[in-house]
C-alpha cells in the first residue's frame, strides 16, 4: 500500500463500510481537533467512542468515555489515533489485542509509523495515515466545498442528506428519494 497517496475510493470504501469508530486520544476541550472530529463524525451517523484515561466515565462530545479500547462494550470497526507517531506501536497492542479486530487503523495529520502500518496490515487491518477522517469525510461528501475548498471530487449525483441543516451530507451518492 502507497501511504503517501490513496484513492479516493479507498478513503470512500473505508467510511462507507464502517459504523463504529473509537477515538484514541480524544479530548474533552472543545477546541481540540479530536473533540470537533468526534462530534462530527458522531453527527454523521457513525458510533463513535471516545478513548482517554484522564476522562474515563465522564463524557466527551456528549459521549461516554473509555479508559482503554478493551473497555468498549462493542467491537468496533475503526480505530483513529490522535497521539503522537512513537505512542501508535502501543495503541496497535491495543489494537491488536481486540476481539474481533477492528476493519481499519486510521492515523490523524501529522501522525505516520511506517513499521505499525506494516505490521496493521500483516494482521489484516486497513492503514490510513496523516490523514483526518473528518476531512476525507467532507471532502467526499461535497460538504468541504461548500466553504471554497476544492474536493477533487466530481459527481453528477446528488449526495444524500443526512438529518437537519443543509451541510450534512453522506458520502454514498444513493439516492434518498425517487427522482
């Protein structure tokens, strides 16, 4: 796997095909980017569990808490990291220590381990690195580009709205009525 580029249909195919997702290193600081990343995709339909030692049992997002990924009380089919590149070989322990294995290890900007990504893989998981899910998520559905920002992505299908307000979108283009 190229780790320096992916597909969209790659990045589409992942967030598409998951529905739980923990977050390693979550923040319960609303300005923090792991806290708006979980809020957003938690908005966007996935269940999303937050993971931090310091606010297990409290809420983060509105959403409970958990010390350690064993603590989640479902299996979960994404795991993204939002710790610095040398604490990933511990969180893919973690990780790897799950039954059954989560689909997908995604690791946030700025964080890459070409050797844990090796390793995720060998093991059968789907490696995503120095990228944001929130992001891919935007870009792909068109909401990003509401705000001016080029999406790189094109379609003459209309994406599908997800609940209130007109910027949540999905990124399967089905169509949510008939036409």
């Amino acid at each position: 796997m190229d780790h320096d580029h992916y597909a969209d249909a790659y990045i589409r195919g992942i967030l598409d095909g998951v529905k739980t997702i923990a977050i390693v290193g979550a923040s319960a600081n609303a300005v923090r980017p792991s806290f708006f990343v979980t809020k957003y995709l938690a908005e966007r339909g996935y269940r999303v569990f937050p993971v931090n030692p310091g606010q297990a049992g409290k809420e983060i997002a509105g959403l409970p808490a958990y010390a350690r990924l064993a603590d989640i009380p479902e299996p979960v089919d994404m795991v993204d990291v939002f710790r610095a590149s040398e604490h990933v070989p511990q969180v893919l322990d973690e990780v790897l220590a799950l039954s059954p294995l989560p689909k997908v290890l995604w690791l946030q900007l700025g964080v890459r381990h070409d050797e844990v990504a090796r390793k995720a893989e060998a093991a059968g998981l789907k490696v995503v690195m120095n990228r944001c899910p929130k992001i891919e998520y935007g870009r792909l559905s068109g909401e990003i580009g509401w705000t001016g920002v080029n999406s790189r992505t094109i379609s003459a299908k209309r994406p599908k709205r997800l609940g209130q307000g007109v910027q949540r979108l999905s990124i399967s283009r089905a169509p949510t009525r008939p036409e």
